[in-house]
C-alpha cells in the first residue's frame, strides 16, 4: 500500500511544483513595468529591507494588535514546513535520530493547534468570517490535519496511510486555493520593497525612533 | 446628466467588457501577484482609518481587495473558471461594479497604510488604481471628482482660474511681500526664461490661502533664488488624473508642467507643498507620458531643507514658542518617499517640535486623499475616518499642525471645526517665513532675483 501511495504524493507534488510555475508564468505574462521617474533610492535595498525589518513585529502596528494571531500563524507555518520535511524523509526513508524526530512531533502539533486556533478565529470573528471563502476553510482544514498526522504518523504507523492521502490531496490543492501564497508572499514582497525601495521609503529612515 | 447609479442600471455589456479589459491593461505582474496572495487573514483591518473608525466588514482592507481579486480570478484564472464559489470568484457584472465603486472610491483613501502593514506585503493601492481605472472607462468616475480633471483640462488649473486672476494674485503678493520685508526689489517673477526653478502651486493657494504663497516666496526671496511662476497652464502642479486614474488624462495635465518647463527654459521643476501633486508629477508623470523628464522634479521642502543646512536661509526657532506637530502626507511620505527634510525644517523653526504617533510613513491618512476631498457623496464617511487624525492631534498636545499639502489642510481645517481640536493649521512654508532671521546680505552667487 506504501509505494502506490508514495508515488501518488509525489506525483501530487509535480503537480503542485508544475501548477504554481505555470501561475507564475502567467503572472509574468501581464509584463513588467519599465519605470521612466528617477529613482530616490535603491530597489533592491528595498526588496532586503522589505524581507527583513519590515516584517518584524515592530515594524508592523497590524501584528503588535494582534500577538496571539501573529504567533499561531507563526508556529502554525512552521508546523506546516516541519510536516513537509517529515514527508519528504518519509518518502526517502530516512530513518530520523530520536530526539529530532520527537522535536519534529512536537513542532507539528504544535503547528496543527495554531492553525486550529486560527480556524476557531476565522470562525468566530464576525469581519474574518465575511471576509472568508470556503477556500479559507479548506485550506486552513487540509494544511492542519496535514501537520496533525505528520506528527502522529511518526509515532503510531498505521496513520501514515491516511497522512500520505492527506499530503497527496494537499499537494493537488496547493495552486488551486490561498496556499498558492506559499509561492506569491515571496514574489508580492519583492514588488512591494521594489516600489518602496525605488521611491526612497524604504530601507525606513524612521524605523528607529518608531520603536 | 445621469446619476451614477442610472448609469451602472443602463450599463450593457460591451461596455462591461470594455471595463474588464481596462481592468486587465492597467495590470502588471507585480499586481497579478497581489492578486494571487491575499491569505483573507484580516490582520490589515486596524491599518485602514474607515475600518478604524467604523469597523465593519466593507472597511476591511482585505475585503476592499477581495472584491477585485474575486473579478480577477473569475476571469483571468483557471481555478476562478472551475470552481467559482469554492474560491470566491464573481463575475463583472453591475453588482460587482456598484460594490467596486464603493469600495475603491467611496472606502478608500489610496493611502497604502495597509501596504506596509500586510502581512504579505501586498500594494493594495495599486490594485485598486486598475479598478478606479476600469470605472473610468465605464464613465463611473464621481461627477465631482471627474469635474475637478476636466477642470485641469480645459482651463489648465483645477479652479478654472483665469490668467488674469491669476497673474493679477501674484502681482498682488508681490506687492505685499515688497512691503513684509521692505525691498522693493523683492520678487514673485513671473515667466522669467531661464529661471533655474519654475515653482508650481495647489490653485487652492492663489484662490483661497494667497498667504501660503506669499510664504513660499518670501523663503525664496531670503535664499536669493533663481526662480520663476507660469503665467500660463503649468502653474498648477495639481493633477486629480492620479485619483480618477484615467491615465491618458493624467498624462495631458502632466504635460502642462513639461511643456511649461520648455517654455520657460528651467532646469529644475519645484513642486509647491501639495501631496498628490508632488506623488503626480515626481512618480507617476513619466510613466503617464511614457517618458523621462529632461529636467529633475524636487519637492519645496528639499529645497527649504538645504537651504537650513547651507545657511542659505537663518531661521530663530523662538518666533515659534507653541508645540507643533507635522502631519505625514500619504502621496508626499509613504509614497512619495519626503520623509526627513520636513521634519529637518521644523526642528530648526520651531522651539517644540512633537511627532505624531505614529509618524512617518506608518502615520494615519488624515481621510482627505484619493480625492476624497472632490467626493461629496462620500463626505459623511470622510470626516468619521477623519477621526483617526483628529485622535493623533489630539495626542500630541500640539497647538500648530503643520501639514505640508492642501489636500490635507482642507481636511484638517474641517476636522479641526467637526472634533473641535481647537488648533492653528499651516504649511512649512509659512512655518518658515514667520521664523526667517533676514537684514543679512546673502553671499553673491545666491543673488538669483537681485
């Protein structure tokens, strides 16, 4: 049952890999913008600026506000990316030391609960709920169990099966819902530092004194 | 003429296709990314002033974008053509454009405090221009608003203010400046070829604020400056074609300010304190006209601020003995990236100087951008997201703000009366005429309008 499956997950992952490149493709296919005004500063200080400083917490009023959603969306995506490498050991059969392996437990779970939390907000937070599509939810509920059974799967075998199907199922779903961010945060961050570098807001000449 | 709403009722569908295909020509692969990252995580909602002050689902930035992106990835993706309702896809239709007509024109000031504050970092603003953009070429810009650009466009300024008025108001000031400091040499030239800077000034200036100019040149008058007005369109560095986003419009009024500045022979072209018309004519002017400015475009207040620090100009902070604070125009700051020179100026002119929380580019819209100000439909809505700003002022302490843009110092003076702040309202320029130390003689190479 093992290897069909596993050859399933990885077929679900060329898909995944294939459908995001091919979102990409056509994202660069609506052209690039040739600027014609002076630049003020550096692009690609920008584009630095904006992957680092600018996505601390204290560089954002909207995560100061809102901690406890930053941190389960924090411990929940590396859940997620911890899950990921546990499949991709799995699949290699690479046998894990103990004590990365438990780690490896514990950060999923953990990770299956912060995206449970942030389920439970989604459901409960009148503004998140009209803002949220069935995609919000199915998302959220694939990328959870994903990183539940992933963490469990390693401790009682019999649930790698429903794991395996889960990540095959996630896989497929990645480029079809908001899990295709998974590739658009790195490309819509550029951009944006790109414009703010070009324009001399960023690297923030302020950020100091705000903190 | 037709309400905008008889005219969505009698859209047909040719012209639904038509806006569709603007929406998609005014997109690039940095927006079509956007497009495809928003995770609906709602955490940009406290960042937006209407959501702020009235915090419902409509005032949500995200959800200001979702109803853009819900037309993108109906039309423009795969998974938007499959399966629509699983991922909230949603045909452009005349319900669809009554909600992006509120959202982008009636709940958004363009300001882009949600851009920094995105957890993805996406600019949201420039998502919402293709949809303003795509409304424009459905006639469904806001007849106020749109009558402020045909303004720009058949009279060269946005007041329809005639040439007589105009050059009889300088002429005026000049008179009043000669008599502020004494020298009848001083100056307000009009059309003088080959001035190094031709200033340009918000029409709101010689209609309603005539001391705001009277300022400006006073400063230029003490730096012994090179500098001329127009006397004809291009004195007006306005351009409302950045709020209606009808960028063929926007080009032409941008082409005022060119042609002005090859008129006239001038190598440096000084836009006056306004912030959407520095955002205009610094950034968006070259990419309207598709081409690079043979001359360089610089805000007032780098000039103001070198100035200070050559000592070309002498300011005494104690002519300033009350606190102020300075208000951060959004197309001026966090767009327009004039961060510091203002703040630079104000230090050395005035005796307490207190920043806004927050400042800089992360400071609050004050809820007159994005052509708010043109909009009377949405006035209600203006002045209640005004309220963020009133709250900020309030804060400070401050008795003088300063807010280097008309735009804004309208919407301030009409929060200052509606939450009763009870505070002075000036440019930096007026900040700095009242603090100038002058009787010195300036050195011989700054003698510009001697």
């Amino acid at each position: 049952m093992g290897q069909p499956l596993h050859v399933a997950v990885l077929a679900a992952a060329a898909w995944a890999v294939g459908a995001l490149a091919f979102a990409w493709l056509r994202t660069r296919g609506f052209g690039g913008r040739v600027l014609f005004a002076r630049a003020a500063g550096d692009p690609a200080a920008g584009v630095r600026y904006s992957f680092t400083t600018a996505m601390l917490p204290q560089a954002k009023e909207s995560v100061m506000m809102h901690l406890p959603s930053y941190a389960a969306g924090m411990i929940f995506h590396l859940g997620t990316f911890v899950a990921f490498a546990l499949l991709a050991v799995t699949l290699a059969r690479i046998q894990l030391p103990l004590p990365v392996a438990w780690i490896a437990r514990v950060v999923t779970l953990a990770g299956s609960f912060g995206g449970l939390a942030l389920l439970a907000k989604r459901a409960l937070t009148p503004h998140l709920r009209g803002l949220s599509s069935p995609d919000d939810f199915v998302a959220n509920l694939l990328t959870t169990t994903f990183a539940a059974l992933a963490g469990a799967a390693s401790l009682c075998p019999p649930i790698e099966t429903p794991w395996l199907v889960v990540a095959a199922v996630l896989l497929v779903y990645v480029p079809i819902g908001k899990i295709r961010h998974c590739f658009f945060f790195f490309s819509s961050r550029a951009y944006l530092g790109a414009f703010f570098g070009y324009r001399g807001t960023f690297p923030s000449p302020g950020w100091g004194e705000r903190r | 003429m037709t309400t905008i709403e008889a005219r969505i009722d009698a859209l047909t569908e040719p012209e639904l296709q038509h806006g569709l295909e603007v929406f998609r020509s005014r997109l690039r692969a940095a927006e079509a990314s956007y497009l495809n990252a928003c995770v609906h995580c709602g955490l940009c909602a406290e960042s937006c002033h209407y959501f702020r002050m009235e915090p419902t689902l409509e005032n949500v930035p995200a959800r200001k974008l979702d109803l853009v992106a819900a037309v993108f990835k109906r039309h423009f993706t795969a998974a938007g053509r499959l399966a629509p309702a699983l991922v909230g896809a949603r045909p452009f239709d005349r319900e669809m454009v009554r909600a992006w007509l509120d959202a982008v024109f009636g709940r958004c000031s363009l300001c882009g405090r949600c851009s920094l504050n995105c957890t993805i970092g996406i600019a949201l603003p420039r998502v919402f221009r293709a949809a303003r953009a795509a409304l424009a070429a459905m006639g469904l810009v806001p007849d106020d608003l749109q009558a402020t650009v045909d303004n720009s466009l058949r009279h060269g300024n946005n007041m329809a203010i005639t040439k007589e008025d105009w050059v009889d108001t300088v002429q005026w000031l000049e008179e009043e400046l000669q008599m502020e400091t004494g020298d009848p040499e001083a100056r307000l030239p009009l059309d003088k070829h080959g001035a190094k800077m031709l200033f340009t000034v918000n029409p709101r200036e010689p209609k309603f604020f005539p001391l705001s100019l009277q300022a400006s040149a006073k400063v230029f008058w003490a730096a012994g400056e090179d500098w001329t007005l127009a006397s004809d369109p291009g004195w007006d560095l306005t351009n409302y074609g950045l709020f209606n986003c009808n960028d063929d419009e926007a080009g032409r009024i941008t082409q005022n300010l060119v042609d002005a500045m090859a008129r006239l022979g001038c190598t440096t072209l000084v836009i006056g304190e306004c912030g959407h018309g520095f955002g205009a004519a610094r950034w968006e002017g070259p990419e309207w006209l598709q081409r690079a400015y043979p001359f360089e475009v610089r805000s007032v207040l780098e000039i103001m601020d070198e100035y200070l620090a050559s000592g070309r100009i002498r300011v005494d902070p104690a002519r300033h003995a009350k606190t102020v604070t300075l208000h951060d125009p959004c197309n001026l700051v966090r767009h327009g990236g004039i961060i510091e020179p203002q703040r630079r100026v104000l230090r050395q002119s005035v005796s307490r100087f207190v920043e806004m929380a927050p400042t800089r580019e992360h400071n609050f819209c004050c809820g007159g951008g994005g052509g708010q100000l043109a909009m009377a439909a949405y006035r209600d809505r203006r002045i209640r997201s005004g309220g963020m700003k009133a709250q900020q002022i309030r804060d400070t302490g401050a008795e003088i703000v300063v807010a280097p843009c008309h735009n804004c110092i309208d919407q301030l003076m009409e929060l200052n009366k509606e939450y009763t702040l009870g505070v002075q309202i000036k440019t930096v320029a007026e900040v700095v005429a009242d603090a100038l130390v002058t009787g010195e003689p300036l050195p011989t190479e700054w003698k510009g309008t001697a």
